[in-house]
C-alpha cells in the first residue's frame, strides 16, 4: 500500500487537528482554498463538508474537492497534491511524517522482549584500532583531495582513462558519484569510491586497485577491493533512493552497475551492496527497502551471484522480489558492449529486461510427480515439518496433527480463555526456540507481556519478589518473542505486511493476531471483510512457510440455541471452512464434584492435517493464576505446588 493510500485511510478527522483546523460535527473550516470560515453569508456552519466514509471533502464556498491528502496539500502548499512540484509533494508526505499520520515503517514495529539484563548490562563496541599513517586510511576530507587527483595528477589520468575507456562512464557520473584517484606507498594507483550515507554525508572509501596500463583484449587482471579501517560499509547510492513517486527498486552486485545505469540515462531507484554478493546484509540497508513494493535484483550471472540474490530474497520477501537476467555478465559489461547506442535505446533495453525478470515466487509451474522426491526425502529427515511442531500437550497433538504451516481460527465465547490459551501455546512454543510474533488490539502490549510473566513465573506475579521477576524476564527475554506494539484498529494490509516482514526479518514461524474484528473495515461489508481476511492469511501462512493463529468472536448463535460455540457461528464461515487449516474452539468447563478443578476443552472443529483427527476434542487442567494449561491438573504450576483447589483473585 502506497503512503497516500494510508493517509486517505486514516480519515479527514484524523488529520484536521493537526492543520489547524476546526471540527464541527461532520464539517471542518477555514477553507484551505479559498480561506472561507463559512458557507455563506446567511449559512454559518463551516464550509468544508465530508462524504459518508470520511475520507472525501468539498468546500461549498469555492466547489473545491478532494480526499485527505488534498486537505494537507492546499493547507501547506495551496494546490491539489497532483498539481505540486515534485518537492512540494515531499513536504505534504514530510508532514505526514512528522505530524505520525503515516503508519511507521514496518523496520520500526517490531519490539522484541528485552530482559531486565539485556537493558541494563548492554557492553558497548569494542573500539577498533585504526593505523592513522595508512594510506588507506580514514580521513573526512580525503575524498576531495582524491577526487582533484583526477585531473591534476599522472596516475589520475590513468584512473580517469580507466573509468571513461574501458568502464564506458562519462564525467558527469565521474563527478556526480565524487570518483577520485589514489597512489600508495608501493607505487600502485587505485580509484576512490566515497561511500555515503542517507543523508549523502561520505562516511567510508572503497579503494579498488586500478593496472598502471591500459590491458590489452582478454587480458585477465586481477583486482584489490579494500576500505577504510573502522569505518561503517553503506548501500551504496542509498541517498538517492525515493520512494515517494517510485516504488520499485533495483539492486546490482556492484558499484559500476549503479554507475551504468546512471550513464544509460534510465532514472531509476538503484542500489548496490558493498560487501559482496553472498553477505548477510544488515538490519539498516534492509530497512531502507521496506518501503518498496517491487524489488529488482540485477546479479551477475554466475553462482555466487544467483546465489547471493536468492539469499537476499528470502530476507526481503521472494513475493516482491524479481530477478533480473540478462545475456551480459552485468549492467556495466552490458554498457561497454554497447555504449554507442542512443538514449532511448538503453531505455529501450532497460524496459524490456525489467519485463521479462522473473518472480522469485513461482507460482503455476508444471512438474512431475518425480519432481518432489527431494522434498519427500526432506520430510523424510525432518519429520516435524510433514507432522507440524509438536504442542505443549500431547492431548493437542493427537487432535490437531501438531502445529504445521497454515492458518488456525481460534474461537470461543467472550472469557472462556482464548487468548490465554493462545497466548500461552505461543509461550511454549518460544521456550523451544520457535520465533513467535504476538499482537493484542484489544488490550496494550504490556496485557500481554503480563501473561507471558505469569506463565513464567507460574504465579501471580505482583505476588512474586523482585528477584523473581528480574529472573522471569530474563528468561523471557531470551526466548525469541516478538510483540507487534500497535492497540487498536489496524489495517489488514498493514498487519499482513508486519506478518510478512516478521517472518522474513526474525524467522518467525507462529504469529498469533488478536483478534479479527480488529482488521475489518467498518464501512464494509463484515462477512465479506471477513473471508477476504481469513483467505488472504491463509494463503501467506502456506506461501511463507508460517502458522497464523487468528482470534476470532462469535456471533450469538450459540446462546440462542443453548449449545456450546462451533467454527460455522463465525461471520464469514465459509471462508473458515474452505481456507483455514484449523478451526479451534476454547470452552472452559464449569467445576464440579467430580471436577474440582478448572478445565478447558478445545474443540478441534475443522482439522486438514491428515495426522489429526477432524470433529475431535480434547479436556486439558487450567491454572487461572498462572495463565497455564496441562494434561492434568497436577502438571499445572499450581498443581505442582500441591494445591487442591484454586481461587483466583
């Protein structure tokens, strides 16, 4: 979703304040067009007035229209926003920025546990000795001096030579890139490569070995690549990147690719790793990506670089990511071969390579049952991904086939313990090193981090020492648990989104949404909402190799009917029964004599797997205390303290 769609999603009320303007009702006034504060001289109510979903406005004093991002547009710029200059449709998206209408960068949604060791005993980095008489050595002025080289210096010349004759680049990419010349304490030049940063400040230099000769055809010479001594590496051309008016990017294995399409002519979004094609990128040059929604990876075609693209893939998202091949080695070679060509020629080129890259999500390809050996064989060797993880409860196992990748609706009647459960399989899954990401609308991230302390500690944990709990977080904090730190409303984009990016960025593999009613666009059919919901988590669950468990509320079926809550009482069912792997309904169990204890039967509804049994249902102990369930009551924590019979308070 593109940052205006969001914004016109947030609503006219949402944004009015922040102008500066005033509400009344459905009206808002002045008028940012024509500066009316009223709709006529014998019609006093404000002049702008909204249509019935919020997000479209006219102003009956001048006739102006428009949706929100157009309110911010004549606000702080006086025109519609497709009439603006291209820096003054950053300032209306800058102010979106600044005044948080926008939903933060998905980089930044994601807060994982910290333990109360983690925040306080944090080691700083270990200062990195730096040799200050290398000639590679740092220096924040260095670039410049290099860069005169060029010039006004014989093996300046020679790097120039270099860089024009047989790498095909012109000056004003030379320049443009701050390209320079070095000579070392051995007699051997180099070209300079000043690496800069987001905000084009030059934070680094790549020194790459340059022969003192021109080589002659086929000749082979090897190339030294080295950068400064303690000095950050950078995505190379990251400055440029913009995705106010482009949501695509491209990335090449090396700085000449960028360099080419720059001298191609083709203004693109292009980036290039600086540390090789098979590195593990880091969290900031990844971040920087996020809000891009198609992602070209141009490698060189040889393994490492097919290699290298897949692996960065994997992290970016393979749903949005496209490799680009080509009948040359890189973009650059593509540029020596054919340097002569026209503009629109490359352009031409450029276009038709883009068209033909191919999704790193196959879909629709035919195979031959032989085809899947391996990946029977891999079951095979690996038996907890044909039968799923196995759950906290073997009882849970033998219905449900284990937990496998797919989508789980949870359901059950409002305290009967849904989220508890939920909340508590996640707890137990992270305590075998499975990577889970939590959501809870409904109640504030720190409702839920309450729960998982609870589970840890096995008790009340405001009745717990201090020590205690430093310890359970602690323990909590090195389990790989992630809460997504949004309460309220959310968009179901956004949240598939943060799914996605969870999976991706942390391996996430169990990713509980709390709950449904939550996603749903109030102005829209609910039914509809819902099985557009169910079917789109369902199919990202099997496409990225996750299990989602979604909470879900039923409707009041049950009660009139006085039966226990089903699968099929949920709006949207069908969906529910065509599209989710799992249907779960929680019923939590009255005590009696005979059953003095607290218990909750899960009722597995709907079950796909063919290791579980479909219309089976299982009884586990609860201990409401401690958020925990067991197969008996004497395995809970409250059990195991010896009581008998547990009230909570």
């Amino acid at each position: 979703m593109k940052w205006f769609e969001q914004i016109n999603q947030a609503g006219l009320q949402a944004i009015a304040t922040a102008l500066g303007l005033q509400i009344k009702r459905n009206m808002i006034g002045p008028c940012p067009s024509c500066s009316a504060v009223k709709r006529g001289s014998n019609d006093k109510r404000p002049p702008i007035g909204f249509n019935g979903n919020m997000k479209g406005w006219i102003c009956h004093s001048c006739k102006q229209t428009g949706n929100v991002v157009d309110l911010i547009a004549y606000t702080i710029q006086g025109d519609r926003y497709r009439n603006l200059e291209k820096y003054e449709r950053k300032a209306v998206m800058q102010w979106s920025i600044d005044n948080k209408l926008m939903i933060n960068e998905q980089a930044q949604v994601f807060k994982p546990l910290l333990s109360t060791f983690q925040l306080t005993n944090q080691k700083p980095n270990e200062p990195v000795e730096v040799d200050t008489t290398s000639c590679f050595r740092w220096d924040a002025t260095l670039y410049k001096q290099y860069k005169n080289n060029l010039n006004n210096t014989d093996y300046g010349k020679r790097v120039l030579q270099f860089l024009t004759e047989e790498r095909k680049l012109d000056i004003n990419c030379i320049d443009f890139f701050d390209l320079g010349a070095m000579i070392d304490d051995n007699g051997y030049y180099h070209l300079v490569i000043p690496l800069k940063d987001q905000k084009n400040n030059v934070v680094n230099m790549r020194f790459r070995s340059v022969p003192k000769t021109k080589p002659l055809p086929d000749q082979k010479v090897k190339k030294y690549i080295r950068s400064c001594q303690g000095r950050p590496m950078t995505l190379f051309n990251s400055y440029s990147l913009d995705h106010f008016f482009d949501d695509s990017v491209l990335i090449t294995e090396g700085e000449f690719d960028v360099m080419a399409y720059r001298v191609a002519g083709r203004s693109l979004n292009v980036v290039s790793t600086t540390t090789g094609a098979q590195s593990n990128w880091p969290d900031e040059w990844l971040d920087m990506l996020e809000p891009f929604k198609n992602i070209y990876i141009h490698y060189d075609n040889d393994q490492a670089g097919k290699d290298g693209a897949l692996k960065l893939a994997e992290k970016l998202g393979k749903y949005r990511c496209y490799s680009v091949v080509t009948n040359h080695n890189d973009f650059n070679e593509y540029l020596k071969q054919n340097h002569e060509r026209k503009e629109f020629e490359h352009d031409t080129y450029i276009q038709n390579i883009f068209a033909k890259a191919k999704p790193f999500l196959e879909m629709g390809e035919l195979k031959n049952p032989a085809d899947y050996y391996e990946q029977i064989e891999e079951l095979i060797r690996n038996p907890e991904k044909l039968k799923g993880l196995r759950t906290s409860s073997e009882r849970i196992d033998t219905c449900s086939g284990g937990i496998a990748d797919g989508l789980w609706v949870i359901t059950g009647d409002t305290g009967h313990g849904k989220t508890t459960w939920a909340t508590f399989e996640c707890w137990y899954q992270a305590t075998q090193g499975v990577p889970i990401m939590l959501t809870s609308f409904e109640q504030s991230p720190i409702g839920t981090v309450q729960k998982l302390l609870r589970v840890q500690l096995g008790n009340d944990f405001t009745k717990s020492t201090k020590e205690q709990r430093f310890q359970a977080m602690n323990q909590l904090g090195s389990m790989p648990l992630y809460i997504l730190d949004q309460y309220g409303n959310a968009n179901l984009d956004q949240i598939i989104n943060s799914v996605r990016y969870a999976i991706r960025r942390y391996g996430v593999k169990i990713a509980m949404i709390d709950h449904l009613g939550f996603l749903l666009d109030p102005d829209k059919d609910e039914r509809l909402e819902t099985q557009r919901a169910v079917r789109e988590l369902a199919t990202i669950a099997t496409n990225d190799q996750a299990t989602i468990f979604l909470i879900c509320h039923p409707n009041n079926m049950s009660v009139a009917q006085q039966r226990r809550v089903k699968v099929s009482d949920l709006k949207g069912a069908s969906a529910v029964r065509q599209d989710a792997h799992v249907g779960v309904v929680v019923e939590r169990q009255e005590i009696t004599n005979e059953n003095p204890h607290p218990r909750t039967t899960l009722w597995f509804d709907k079950v796909r797997s063919e290791f579980g049994a479909n219309g089976s249902h299982c009884t586990l102990a609860f201990d409401p205390v401690a958020c925990a369930y067991a197969d008996t009551w004497e395995e809970t924590p409250a059990g195991l303290r010896g009581a008998r019979i547990i009230v909570p308070n």
